[in-house]
C-alpha cells in the first residue's frame, strides 16, 4: 500500500505553520517542560505520522485536499481556526461573519496564519461535516482525528500502529504520535531526553483532573519554601519589602595601579527604569551606588563598563589590562598555554581572598505593596548593612551544609569533564565542579526546593515534575545567567540561551519571587494514548519493533 507521504507533501504549508509555532516561543506546547535544542515542531510531525498512514487514491488533487482538512489546513479548517471565529462573543459579530468569511477567504496562506490558532491547538467538532467527506473518501468511520488514526492503521497493519522514534530528544514525536492516538516507542542515550519525552506525553498528556493536583503540587512546594525563606529573612528588607533579583559582579586588582576594580560590560541597569550602576571611589576600592530615574547622560555614562573586549578598563589609570593576563596564564617549555586561575575544590562555592576574580553584589531589585494597584511597586537599590548580613546568613547556611547536600543529591557535585564548552569555564573562572556554577543563594534555593518537595511528591507525575522544576531552576539561576537591561525584561535571563557556557562579568540571581512563573508553570491538557514504551538506550541496540520509525533524517515503514 502506497502512502500519502510518498507521493506528495504539502511542504509550503506546513513550512509556514512551522514557522508560526516556532514564533511562539515559550507559548509552544511542550517548551515549559524544559530547554531542549532539537525539539521539531509539533505540526510537522503530525504531517509525517498522517501521511505515514494515509493511504493514496487515483485522484491526487482529492487526495491532498483530504489531507488538508484532517490538518485543519483547509480553507474551511483555517476559518474555524481563525482567533474572530474561535472567539465570537456578541450579535453583533454574527451580523457581520457572512462579510468576515469572505474577507477572510481573499487572503493568501500567510495572512490567514495571522490570526488563527495552531493546528495542534484546535479540534474538530464531532458533527463537522468535514469528517463526512473524509470518511467517505478514506472508507472510515470516524468523527475525530484518534479515531481516524487508529482506524487508518487497522487498515494497513491489522493494529493499532506504533510510531518508534530512537532519537527522541524533546519527545516532540512520541507526543505527537500518543495525542493522535497511537501507540509509541521513544528512546535516546540522553536521560534529560527520556524525562522530556515521559513527561509530554504523561504530564502535558494528563487528565485536567490529574493536571489540578499537580499545579496543587507546585504550589504547596512553593509556598512551604516560601515560608521557609520569610523564616530566615534572608530575602525580606529592614521595612519587609521583598527580593526579586540581585545583581552581583566580578571584582580584580588592576596589575597597573593596585585598585580593586568592580567589573561589568555596562553599568545601566534598566533601561525603562533609567537606572544605573555609579563607581565612587573609595581608597584602593569601589563603591557602587544605584540611581533610579537618572538623565540621558547619565545613562549614556553608564553604558561606558569597565569590561571591555580588551579587558580590564581601569577607571583609576585608564589603562586596559587583558584577561589572559589577569588570569597569569603564560606559556609551557613546550609553548603550550598554561590557564593560571586556581582549580576551585569540589565543595567550594565562593572565591578564596587570594583569587584574582572575588564576586560582590551591588544591587537589589525589591517590591513593595502600593495602594490602589493590583501589582507592586519594584525598585533598585544598592545592598546595605541589612543586605549584607542576609548574605552573611546565606552563606552560612551554605557552607554548613554544602558537603551533606551534595552527598543526599541536593546540589550538584559532579566533576566538570573536559570538552568544547565545558573547558571555557574551567579556563575562565577556574571553576572545576557543576556546583561551582552556582552562587550561595541558588544552592540554598535549589537544595530547600528539593527538600519541601518530597512531602508532597506522592506520585510518578509528581516526581517527575519537581525534577523538571529543579532544571528550570537551574537554568534561569546561575551564575551564567546574564542580567537584561532591556525596557521590557530587566530581568535575569536563563543560562541556556544558547549552547555555550558563557561566563559573565556581571550576572543575575532571581529570589523565590522572580522564579514564582519557573516553579509553577503551566500546563496544557492533551487527551494522548498512555500506551507508550520509553527507554534510555543506544540507537544501535534497538530490537523493539515499530510500524513506523521516524528520526530526524528519514522515515521508515515496516
């Protein structure tokens, strides 16, 4: 039996209704789990499965408009999908939808993508007469898309068809394939791989009841840590005012003159805020004050840093000293490099007085209630003597506890194996453990976060989604995760914003408060087949047998 996607492919179409769920970005289906690189847009991988099992007539032009219409990528289909159609609420809409529709109709492909929903967003009605003119052309009885699938898989392999997919990354097939109804066989040598892939089709596959007592979860998670920290103090002001970020910043003694100098690529903080970052010196140091609402020129001074791409740009001597030289790194008896920062010990999580890069924080965003608005008011300022006592408290904490955490699996202890990337940090900052890439406050955060959550982690799902809480953690609070002085985030940004490990003179650590969209994420509800099979294993190895294996380099049909 020759199938669909043998002998055409709506390419155009579903390129372009690619590229609208790719603009998303965090509003993609399976991108709350967590970050994955590779992860394939959803309505591709619906194509490919359907057209897997739809079989081909003598009419090709029927054909394709059949496919077309079980996409919802048809023109009735894009109506139906369109945001003012979805979203009519009045008479008054219902008077003008004859004109609308029309209108509508004359637009190109791409217009019309504008304002509809994803196809993975949309679902048929059972009464939709689009279902009638599908079955008859593809001899089924069906009135929705699982049932079409599983009837169209009878018919070529006298079972429900098993779609195996033995790279599957963010699990963006397995998905697919279990919410179109199918049964699946999903596998990758990577275990944050097989998490991903587990929790799309069993977590994002959940029931809406099952998804209520998993955000319940979440929040009881959060507000025991919460009490937790209100507890200690550590994030609350002298006037109770609350953390939502801290800003702290990379300090070295300049080799010309001897001043210990604060360093940043810019000192503006917040663009929309106008607020910024000022050295005062003091001695042989910095002070740094933060200023709210200052003048242009202020801000244009500001954006002036004291790293530069050459460097250290010393604004006692005005001279520019390398990193390479800051480092001390020099040359072997064999001319080969030698990286002169000393190799951090494996329970460490501070500098040592005699390293040359030290760390300080130099601002604090807070929030406070304001009467007669919904949100609170935040503002900069930098830390004083209680600010500095609460980091006292932190680090305390820290480093009482640091050496159990890392033996019950709290906070990271694994080495840093060498590679590309990984050598960068190692060479930059010496930073020689996985823990390393993490200040006082975000193991204290990350270790209290697992802590609370094994009262509530009552089931698999549970479990499942602390550790994918715990990853999101870390990605959006560490010590690579760059601070955004832009009008409409000045905000931490999260360390994978690519697939290096950049290191940062200056860097952002969120409070309980900034992670609050990080801990308790959303959660969609999708009807999938629980019928899976998902392993951790080598490609080469498998012996599982699946009526269709798609990668991400071909499609193959048993």
């Amino acid at each position: 039996m020759t199938s669909f996607i043998e002998k055409q492919f709506p390419v155009s179409k579903l390129s372009k209704e690619s590229y609208k769920e790719r603009k998303a970005n965090n509003g993609q289906t399976l991108t709350g789990l967590g970050k994955w690189w590779g992860r394939k847009p959803l309505v591709l991988e619906r194509g490919a499965i359907l057209g897997c099992l739809m079989p081909i007539s003598d009419d090709p032009r029927k054909d394709m408009e059949i496919f077309l219409k079980i996409m919802s990528m048809d023109d009735d289909g894009l109506w139906q999908r369109n945001k003012q159609w979805q979203n009519k609420s009045d008479a008054y809409w219902l008077e003008r939808e004859y004109g609308l529709h029309n209108d509508f109709n004359n637009l190109g492909y791409d217009e019309k993508l504008k304002t509809c929903v994803r196809p993975e967003q949309f679902t048929r009605s059972k009464d939709d007469p689009a279902w009638s003119e599908i079955n008859q052309h593809l001899g089924t009885n069906a009135d929705n898309l699982q049932d079409l699938m599983r009837q169209l898989s009878e018919k070529r392999f006298g079972s429900n068809a098993t779609i195996g997919d033995c790279f599957c990354g963010g699990g963006s097939i397995p998905f697919e394939a279990a919410r179109m109804g199918l049964d699946v066989y999903a596998s990758d040598l990577n275990p944050i791989a097989g998490l991903l892939t587990w929790a799309a089709i069993h977590i994002c596959g959940a029931s809406e009841y099952e998804i209520a007592e998993i955000k319940a979860f979440q929040q009881e998670v959060y507000d025991a840590v919460d009490k937790e920290i209100t507890a200690l103090g550590i994030e609350h002001s002298e006037e109770g005012h609350r953390a939502v970020s801290y800003l702290y910043c990379v300090e070295v003694i300049c080799p010309e003159c001897g001043v210990l100098v604060p360093m940043a690529p810019s000192w503006v903080i917040g663009k929309g805020t106008k607020t910024v970052a000022k050295l005062v010196k003091n001695g042989n140091s910095y002070n740094i004050e933060v200023k709210m609402n200052v003048t242009s020129d202020e801000m244009k001074f500001a954006e002036i840093g004291t790293a530069t791409s050459k460097g250290l740009l010393c604004p006692n001597c005005d001279t520019s000293t390398s990193i390479s030289s800051l480092r001390r790194d020099r040359r072997g008896d064999n001319g080969e490099v030698i990286y002169g920062l000393r190799k951090w010990e494996k329970s460490e999580f501070e500098p040592k007085f005699e390293d040359v890069f030290q760390e300080r924080l130099y601002c604090i965003k807070y929030e406070k209630p304001s009467e007669g608005k919904n949100r609170p008011v935040r503002y900069y300022r930098a830390p004083n003597e209680h600010d500095f006592a609460n980091e006292k408290k932190v680090r305390t904490i820290v480093e009482k506890n640091i050496v159990q955490w890392q033996e019950q699996g709290l906070v990271p202890s694994m080495e840093i194996e060498s590679g590309y990337n990984t050598d960068q940090i190692i060479r930059e900052r010496g930073w020689t453990h996985w823990n390393h890439l993490f200040n006082a406050r975000q193991l204290h955060l990350c270790a209290l976060h697992i802590l609370k959550s094994k009262d509530y982690a009552d089931s698999l799902s549970k479990q499942i989604t602390e550790i994918l809480t715990i990853n999101r953690i870390a990605n959006w609070n560490s010590k690579l995760s760059q601070w955004s002085a832009y009008h409409t985030q000045e905000c931490g940004l999260q360390t994978f914003y690519n697939q290096a490990l950049n290191t940062f003179f200056n860097y952002a650590t969120r409070a309980l408060t900034g992670l609050h969209a990080t801990c308790i994420f959303e959660i969609n509800a999708y009807n999938t087949s629980k019928k899976s099979d998902i392993r951790l294993g080598d490609a080469r190895n498998k012996a599982t047998y699946s009526h269709i294996w798609i990668t991400d380099h071909h499609i193959q049909m048993l």
